[in-house]
C-alpha cells in the first residue's frame, strides 16, 4: 500500500494578490513569479474563490505549522513582516512554538523541536 505525500495546499481568498504578498514578505522572500510559492519543498496555491469569506471564521480547526531549525531567524523574519502574533512565542516540554495569523485569519505556526522530543 503506498501513503501518498502531502505536496500543496491550495488557499482560497477574496483577495488573492493581498495574501499572495503578505505570503512572500513573511514565509518566501526571495519568491519570484506569480506560480505556487515553495515553502521548503511544500508548495502554497493561492486563489481567488467566490465560496469563502474575507475572514476565516474557524481559524483553528486548521494550523499550517513550520518547523524550522532556527527559531530565533525565522521570529525575527516574521516580526520585521508585521505578522500578528496570536499569543507570546512559548517554551513547551517538545519545543517552542510561535502561533501567528494571515491577513485572512489563518492560523500557521513555526515549531523548533527539541532534539529529544
């Protein structure tokens, strides 16, 4: 039995260009182009869609998390974008974490795992 591999996630919008460059400036500096944007390997579609809401109305039934292995950099990254940080950047038993929202009120993360965990 094969387990297919998560490749994208297509993120519909009311506003594609908005949150297509809000995408850029936090996650992908260095993106060029108007195709999906290469999150590490993960690729992120954004598309106008007639079927959703400007505003996510139940952000957390679906976190979008990245693990990274400097979370300080990539924090910092985030803060010099203008992220809206949901809750203080916490210190956990497998990790630490930083929950931050898109123009849309998407939730998405970045995690560094302790290497024990």
């Amino acid at each position: 039995m094969t387990t297919p591999k998560a490749g994208s996630i297509l993120l519909g919008t009311t506003r594609p260009a908005e949150l297509r460059e809000w995408y850029r400036r936090a996650l992908a500096p260095g993106h060029e182009g108007e195709g999906p944007i290469d999150l590490g390997g993960f690729l992120l579609v954004i598309d106008q869609r007639d079927d959703v809401g400007a505003k996510n109305d139940e952000p957390g039934r679906m976190i979008l998390n990245f693990h990274v292995d400097d979370f300080d950099a990539v924090e910092a990254q985030l803060r010099a974008a203008g992220v809206e940080w949901l809750a203080p950047v916490a210190d956990r038993p497998s990790g630490r974490f930083g929950t931050f929202a898109d123009p849309d009120g998407n939730y998405l993360q970045i995690i560094q795992f302790k290497k024990d965990a």
